[in-house]
C-alpha cells in the first residue's frame, strides 16, 4: 500500500482548501486513488511487511502479480466505513482519522488535525473531540452503546454537500481601517479613531491643562473620610504641628543679653532657659535654621537613598480651595465644556450625514445645475436644526418648489408669447434653437474671413520688409484697417491672448507666418504639424477633392480652429483648392473655340 501525505505545512496566513483526509492510499498495482473506494488488502503473511498491499478491484480480477504478491494469497476486502458511530455527522472512518491525527500531531494542535482528517474545520474538530472523548461518562472511553438510523446514502449526500460548501473559500476579511491622516479622502482625518489632527476649536485643552485644585471642604468635601496612612494627610498634620511650635516660638519674649525676667536667668542671647544647678539647662528653644539645618542633612548611612524620601516629607501640605479660587476654576471647566460639546456637536453632524465622503459628494454636486446648488448652499444652516431624514425631505421640497415657480414662469412666458399649446411651443423652440445656430455660424465665418485677413496683412508686411514701411511713414495700413474691422466686430469680445512659443518644442519646423498662426490660435507647433500632415495627406489622396466641411471631420479640434487652419493651407498653397478650379474653367474656355473650329471644317468638308 502507497500512503501519501497530502497536506502541506500550514501557514497562518493562507486560506487552506478542505475537501480530502490527509492521507491518500494508491493501488500498489496501477496506482489508483483507493482513498473513496473500496481496496482489497493482501492477508497473506508475505506481503504484511510495511503497510501491506493494496490493490484495486480492477487489479484482483485481473490476477496481477508484482514483487511477493501472488494472486493465490489470501485476501481480505477492506470498505469505507462511511456510517456514524458516536454522532449522526461523524462516520467512522473520520473518527479514525481524527483519532490517528491526534496520535500524530498531539493534542491541542487542531489545525493539523483538521488537516489530517481533511473534511472538518478547526473548530468542528476541537468540539467534536472534547464532545465525544473528552466530555463522556465513561472517560477516558466514548460511548460505545449508541446507534443510529440513518440511510447510508442520505448520509453520503449530506457528507459531499458539506464537503463541496467547505471547497468554497471563505470571503476576505476587509482590512481594518488603518488610523492615519494619509488613507482617507479627507486631510487629516484619522478613519481608525474617528478624530483629526486638527480638531474644532483645537486649543480648548489649552484652557485646563495647567488646572490644578486643592483641598475643597465646600461642597460635601469636609465630610469625606480622610486616610490616616496617606501622604497628604501625614505632611498636612506635621505642617500644622510645625505651625502651632513656630506660633508658641513667638510667643516667647525676647531677653536682651544677661537680663533677668520674672527671677529667671537666661544665658548670652543662646536662646537656652538656664535655671538648673551650675547652668544645667533642662529646656531649650531651637531656632529656625538649626531644625532647618538638621532636615536638610542626610543619615549618613542612608547612601543617599533617604534624600528622596526626606524632599517628599519637606513638600508642603496640598493647599485649601478658597470659595472664589473654586468658583473661578469651576468656570473655566463649564467653559470647557461648552467647547468639547460644540466639537462633539460637528462631528456627530459630519458622520451622520456622510460628510466625510468627499468623493460622493463631490460627484452628487457635479451633477447638480447652478440653481439648484445655489438653492442647497444656502439651505446649510438648516442641516443644525433637523435630522438627516428631515432635512432631506426639507431640500428635496424646496427643490421641486424652485423647479416648479421656473416652469410656471416658463408658461406664463410662453403666454405672453401666445403660444398656448404644447406643438406650438416645442416648434417655437425649434426655431429659436435653428436662428441661434445660424447667428453662430455666421459669427464664426465672420471671424475667419477676419482672421485671413490679418494673415494676408501679416504675410504682406514680411515680404515688404522694413525699409519699405519707413517709406511709407512707419504706419502700417494694412494692419490698421484690419484692426478697425475687428474692432467693429458683431460680437465685440476681446480675443484671447496669443500663446507665447519661445520655448515650444518643433518651432524651428515652422514658418514665421505658421508661428503667428499657431500663437493666435493657441496651438502648440507638434500638434499644428500633425493637423497639417492630416490635410495635405487626405487632400492628396482625394486627388484634390476635399472640402471644408470634410476637414473638420478628419480634424477633431475645435471648428472655428480647424476653418482658421485650412484657410491658411489654402492661401499658403499647400491647399491649390481655388487654383484648380479656375485652371480646369480656362481648359474648357480654351477647349471650346477649338471644338468650335474643328466642326465647322467638317462640315465644310
């Protein structure tokens, strides 16, 4: 018998593909899959070295012999045991799997025995197992006294429809919102904690950073319990008994050097009451910078540890809120809050309405016409004052009534107008739209015989040069009139810049009349050049049958440009539109006389 393993080490990271045990049995003759069919197994004593030998149904009856194995050994038939024995999803033959896998991989590592057994999840494993073996009556043995009813081939379907949804892969997780300013549509925005980087209002926090509150009695604070073990609280007490010894200090009169007060002797201004035998002293007043000097001064078996501790005793006590201190930072912290709620306010507002989805929003506003986005901009502010449904229902109204008034001024136009049905007013359309394209065309026409013009003037002025416009006064009269007539032109508009080409690439392939073209119709020296090519190479291979209308099809630029640059290539030349005719006509004059002649002599003949 041929064992294979067929899973690979697992990897956390892939989606494994469930469907088949995690060993596979071949056919030790024709190397058949045996691993869902029935095998006969050799039982002869021979062939039992190993894993034995395995062979197909095909193989037995056929006799096959191969190494040890003859077809006279004994055989046993070894089938699928493809039916529950512990639980009605499980069959026995995953209960062995599962079992061996677990001998194999150890206990606690689920993942590789799911694989071994190769048709159950993770999870499906680990329950099953604490279920059956781990969690029986009769541990460490599962119940042997259970059976089950079931068809064995409603148990097939039911075991190959698991397995075909396990085949299905799982759908990917989405990725987790990573919080940072750079992955979001809108700057600073930070998607995985809902916050920015610049908040509403962003130095509220200046306002309280630097609050600090005291001992508060008011306000229920002197009945709160105190702890007698806490710092504060010790400190507190020994400032009050440092206090009351200081205020007993000052008490005591000052006695000027070797006086006497009240019979009492007091020594050189040492501060020593002196009224025992010899000058015994048995009471002394220590000064200031004597206790001073004693807390400052280290154990000196401490190594310096006790500096620590000795600077926290000499912290003074936390010191008591007065009634106006209180109120005053009570205040700044309301004023605080007001600002934190405003803040809290907006963005509650920003995430109810999807304003933080740029992108959406910027393409619904695309498609908006001007009054309708002049009617939604100035109905913002009431977005603060309703929900989202309400306010949608709200501009949605104000909407349909603004396209309502329009059409009703539409109609009471078109009354005025007396048109009173629907065909009169759709033919009243027509017609204005069929006069306003007229009007534009001749505009345009208007327009290039004007431009052909200053094209003429601007070749002229070239070819006559300099010296004869110094001849002539300096004044150029072409240019003048020409700018005359444009000036009076229908449409009085200024006509757009020309584009400067210093710096343009391939304006050394044109000449100084296709640089003044080129400038004035903004069109860079490249793309001319590739119109150009477009002309003549179409006009060449019609033979010279090309028209006006036909070019602005082969051109696709704007018609008023592409009607600019054909009559340049025609008055240039390169275009003999006009030449040809005219020489065609003097052909036929010429043609006619000679005709003429021709069937005279004949007939005279």
């Amino acid at each position: 018998m041929t064992v294979t393993n067929r899973k690979r080490p697992y990897h956390a990271e892939e989606v494994s593909t469930i469907n088949e045990p995690g060993v596979q049995t071949e056919c030790d003759g024709c190397l058949v899959d045996l691993t869902h069919s029935i095998r006969i197994k050799c039982a002869d004593p021979v062939c039992a070295v190993g894993d034995g030998v395995d062979l197909c149904p095909n193989c037995f009856c056929s006799g096959k012999e191969f190494g040890k194995h003859k077809r006279g050994h004994a055989y046993r038939v070894e089938e699928l045991h493809s039916y529950p024995i512990f639980t009605e999803d499980w069959g026995a033959d995953e209960e062995l799997l599962l079992v061996e896998g677990v001998a194999q991989q150890g206990l606690g590592n689920w993942q590789a025995v799911a694989e071994h057994v190769g048709t159950r999840t993770r999870e499906e494993v680990e329950e099953h197992y604490n279920t059956v073996y781990i969690d029986s009556p009769i541990w460490p043995r599962p119940r042997m006294d259970l059976s089950f009813d079931i068809d064995p081939t409603e148990f097939q379907e039911r075991k190959r429809r698991r397995i075909s949804n396990m085949t299905v892969a799982p759908p990917l997780q989405k990725v987790a919102p990573t919080s940072a300013p750079g992955v979001h549509d809108i700057a600073t925005f930070l998607p995985g904690r809902l916050e920015f980087e610049h908040e509403i209002d962003n130095e509220a926090e200046d306002l309280i950073k630097n609050l600090e509150f005291g001992l508060c009695m008011g306000l229920g604070g002197d009945s709160i319990p105190e702890d007698e073990d806490d710092h504060d609280y010790k400190t507190r007490m020994r400032w009050k008994v440092e206090q009351r010894e200081k205020d007993h200090d000052q008490e005591m009169v000052f006695v000027p050097q070797n006086g006497l007060v009240n019979g009492a002797i007091h020594g050189n201004g040492n501060g020593l009451i002196v009224n025992g035998l010899n000058g015994a002293a048995n009471g002394f007043v220590r000064k200031d910078k004597e206790v001073k000097k004693e807390k400052d001064t280290p154990a000196p078996d401490d190594n310096g540890d006790g500096v620590e501790e000795e600077s926290e005793e000499n912290m003074p006590p936390i010191p008591f809120e007065t009634q106006a201190s209180l109120e005053f930072k009570l205040t700044l912290i309301e004023m605080y809050m007001q600002r934190i709620t405003k803040r809290r306010e907006a963005k509650a507002l920003m995430f109810d309405r999807g304003l933080l989805e740029y992108k959406k929003l910027q393409a619904a506003e695309k498609k908006r016409p001007k009054e309708e986005k002049d009617i939604v901009h100035r109905l913002r502010p009431f977005a603060r004052l309703q929900t989202a449904e309400d306010y949608e229902v709200f501009s949605t109204d104000i909407l349909y009534e603004a396209m309502l008034r329009k059409r009703i001024g539409e109609l009471q136009q078109f009354r005025r107008l007396g048109l009173t049905t629907a065909a009169d007013i759709k033919k009243w359309e027509d017609d204005l739209y069929k006069r306003t394209q007229a009007k534009a065309n001749m505009t345009r026409d208007h327009f290039s015989s004007e431009r052909l013009q200053q094209l003429r003037a601007a070749s002229a002025r070239q070819s006559l040069g300099p010296d004869t416009l110094r001849r002539n006064g300096g004044v150029d009269v072409d240019r003048k009139s020409v700018d005359q007539t444009s000036a009076t032109g229908p449409s009085g508009r200024r006509p757009p810049a020309p584009l400067n080409l210093a710096n343009s690439p391939s304006l050394h392939l044109l000449t100084p009349a296709e640089q003044i073209l080129c400038s004035t119709l903004r069109i860079l020296p490249k793309p001319y050049l590739v119109i150009k090519e477009t002309l003549v190479r179409e006009y060449a291979r019609r033979g010279g049958k090309l028209r006006r209308r036909e070019a602005r099809d082969l051109v696709k630029i704007d018609v008023t440009k592409t009607s600019r640059v054909w009559d340049f290539l025609v008055q240039a030349g390169y275009l003999r539109i006009g030449v040809d005719q005219s020489q065609q006509q003097q052909q036929q004059q010429q043609q006619q006389p000679l005709a003429t002649s021709l069937s005279g002599g004949t007939s005279s003949g």
